[in-house]
C-alpha cells in the first residue's frame, strides 16, 4: 500500500464513521500521510483525527478511537495505534516485501501511469498538452524533462521553442523538440512557469509562477497549453555545455525553477559533496552488489531484511538497528506520488531532489547487504539485496526521467 493509497484508505474510513453517524462531518476531500515523528510508530502516522475533532465536537482522542477501530479491520494493515493528543499510527502488513516485489516488477517504470490523474478520464487521450519555451537552454532543458515525467504519467506531450534550437542543445544536452516557432495554440500571458535560466541574452521579469493555471475553459483552442517558459536571466559564466550531457543537465534541473542555477566545475568532481555523484554512484553501488552477490552463488529475493526498527514493548518505542531501512522504505514508497507532483507542477526538480534522498537513505545500508568473511548467504541477505535493487531501479528510472545516464560502474 503506497502512501497515496493509505491516504485514500483513511479518509474512507472517515467516510464510513460518517455514515455510521458516530461523527458528524464534512468528509475532507483529502488527507496526508507522513512517516511518523517523535514518540510514534509504525509505518505512517496521520493527524487526522486532529483536524476532525473541532468540528466533529468530540475530543481529539475519541475520534481517533473511532477511526482506528475501522481503519484495523482494512486488509493490508496489521495494527494502528493512538498516540500523543489523537495521532493515528498505521503500521502495514508485509509493506516492505510487497513494495520491493512491485519495484523490481516494474523496473524503471515504478511510478509510472498510462493516464493522468488530473484529468477527467473519459477520452484522456484526446487531451494534449503543449509545453512551449522561448530560446534559451535552460528553459529548453526544463522543458524536455517536464516533458518525459508527463508522459510517464500518461499525458500526451508536445514541445515547442520560440527559435530553432541550437545543434549543441540536442547533441550535447540531448534536447528532443517537436517544433519550433510560434505555437498553434500560444498560452496566455498570465500562464508561466518561468525558472531562472542559464543565459543572460535577454532581460525578463522577475515574477515567478510555479504553478501554472490551465488555459481558461471556454477557449477554443484543441490544444491544453498549461507552461509557457519564460526564464529570467542568470549571471555568467552561463554555458553548460562544456560540463557534458549529465553534469549540465542536472545543473539546470536540480535547482527550483525560481533559483539560479550554479554552472561550475563542481559537478564533475567525484566527491561526496556532489549530490549528481552521491545518485549515480549509489545506483552504481547497487549493480556491483548484483554482480558481486552472482559471484557469491545468490540472487534477489524480497522479504525481511532483519534490519528495519522493530516496535518494543511500550507501543511508543521503537529500537533502531545500526542499518535500519526505514527512511529508505519511505523513500521508495513516495517515488509514485513524487512522480505525480512533478508533473502536476512541472518541477524536475522535486524529482532530481527525492533522488538525492533516495541515494542518501540507501547508501549506509549497502555495507550490510553481502554476507561477510566465513558468514553463508541468508534469506535475509537475499531481501536486502532485493531492497538494494529496488533503490537503484528507482534511482535509473528517475534519472532516465532527468535524461540523465545511470552508470553501471563508476
């Protein structure tokens, strides 16, 4: 159960209290899940309760009660406990062997959809969106990546510049537009999205909409035109060619579309500073550990790891091992909704950063995957290599998604 799908299942179990008539409320139309905080427990906690209570009158700890008895009889969840002033701890039932089983199943297409969820769903594919940009290399750049994350979330995507690309655009940073010139159907005036660019050729106004409103309904138009990429200039040195393909796309996407991006040298180095490197050599980690584990006579196999916190006593506690995987499951299990809010946005950005996150959680834990000196390959050795190929399934999917290679060695 991803955290989207947890969400859903909450706010059907505030649906079903509703109807019983044991609380007395608006059904809010959605409701978030966050790995839980000091003092809880479990996989996911939600302060839902909290929110409901005022209005439901009642205090906060009966309506958690009341949600945690419907949400416990809900296949996929072993247990849900009520902590601090009303927070409900949810913790799932075989998550992590299912999540990792669905990861490696699905290769670098975790996360991907076949429609958007947007969009109404009769005839999506009659739907359209043209992302034009004016001529200018980071624009174009964020463009084709915004490009790529829609079209794995099932929306068809066609591009546009305002001049004819440079060759070194599609050569060197690997840019693939459909057309160029003035669209068919150009966005209004109102509508951009307008990151800070790479170039200082031409002055443009500073204001900032990362969240572009959708062509107006009564517009004739065919075509959905959501982004218009006008950037505002940033200060030289501003090439990013000479850093290559990978280095100078990730300069252009990493940073949000309103911060300037910093086109040095230090994206090349090979240094745990470089947060490009600590991604690709994290999922370069995960393909030596295969072909090390071949060697050692064992394969992937979901299942428990026998490194993840494990719950004490007090149902408040939870003891952490020296390689617990716990940030890292949360981390795997949000790639989906990350997917969808990049694109809902059109921010690469989320996407190049939750990268990061995904690399920093599962590099500690890559010490603990082979067996060591005399020590015989276990089960346990077999779901952390899974684990371990599941990270780095979804560290290539997201970078192909960047138009970023993902090295097998590095």
């Amino acid at each position: 159960m991803t955290p989207v799908e947890l969400s859903r299942t909450v706010l059907r179990a505030v649906r079903r209290a509703v109807d019983d008539g044991e609380l007395d409320v608006a059904v809010p139309g959605q409701t978030s899940v966050t790995p839980p905080g000091p003092g809880g427990c479990g996989d996911y906690a939600t302060s839902v309760a909290l929110q409901l209570a005022r209005p439901a009158g009642q205090p906060p700890l009966r309506v958690a009660e009341i949600l945690r008895e419907r949400l416990v009889r809900t296949d996929g969840i072993s247990a849900v406990v009520v902590t601090g002033p009303g927070f409900l701890n949810i913790s799932l039932r075989g998550t992590e062997t299912a999540l990792v089983r669905e990861i490696l199943q699905s290769g670098h297409r975790y996360g991907h959809t076949d429609r958007p969820t947007d969009r109404p769903t009769d005839r999506p594919a009659d739907r359209l969106v043209q992302l034009h940009a004016p001529h200018e290399v980071r624009a174009v750049v964020v463009m084709d990546a915004v490009a790529r994350i829609l079209r794995s979330q099932g929306t068809l995507v066609r591009t546009s510049c305002a001049g004819r690309p440079e060759p070194e655009w599609a050569d060197i940073l690997g840019v693939d537009i459909d057309a160029y010139g003035t669209p068919d159907a150009p966005a209004p005036s109102d509508v951009n999205a307008r990151p800070v660019p790479a170039t200082p050729d031409a002055l443009a106004p500073l204001d900032v909409n990362l969240r572009p409103v959708p062509a107006t309904p009564d517009a004739p138009a065919p075509l959905d035109v959501d982004v218009n990429l006008r950037p505002v200039p940033a200060a030289p040195p501003a090439d990013p060619t000479p850093l290559g393909r990978d280095a100078a796309r990730w300069v252009l996407l990493h940073p949000a579309l309103h911060d300037r991006p910093r086109i040095t040298a230090d994206h090349l180095v090979q240094r745990e500073s470089n947060p490009l490197f600590r991604v690709r050599y994290a999922h370069a980690r995960t393909r030596a550990l295969t072909r090390n584990a071949a060697d050692l006579g064992f394969h992937a196999e979901p299942g428990d790891t026998g490194l993840r916190g494990t719950q004490a006593a007090a149902p408040e506690t939870v003891v952490q091992d020296t390689h617990d995987t716990t940030a890292l499951w949360h981390a795997l299990a949000d790639h989906p909704r990350v997917l969808q809010a990049a694109a809902a946005h059109h921010a690469p950005d989320r996407l190049a950063r939750h990268l990061v996150t995904v690399a920093d959680a599962v590099l500690p834990f890559l010490a603990a995957v082979l067996p060591r000196g005399a020590e015989k390959p276990s089960a346990a050795h077999r779901a952390r290599l899974a684990l371990a190929e599941a990270a780095g399934a979804v560290l290539a999917g997201g970078l192909s998604l960047l138009g970023i290679d993902a090295p097998e060695h590095l």
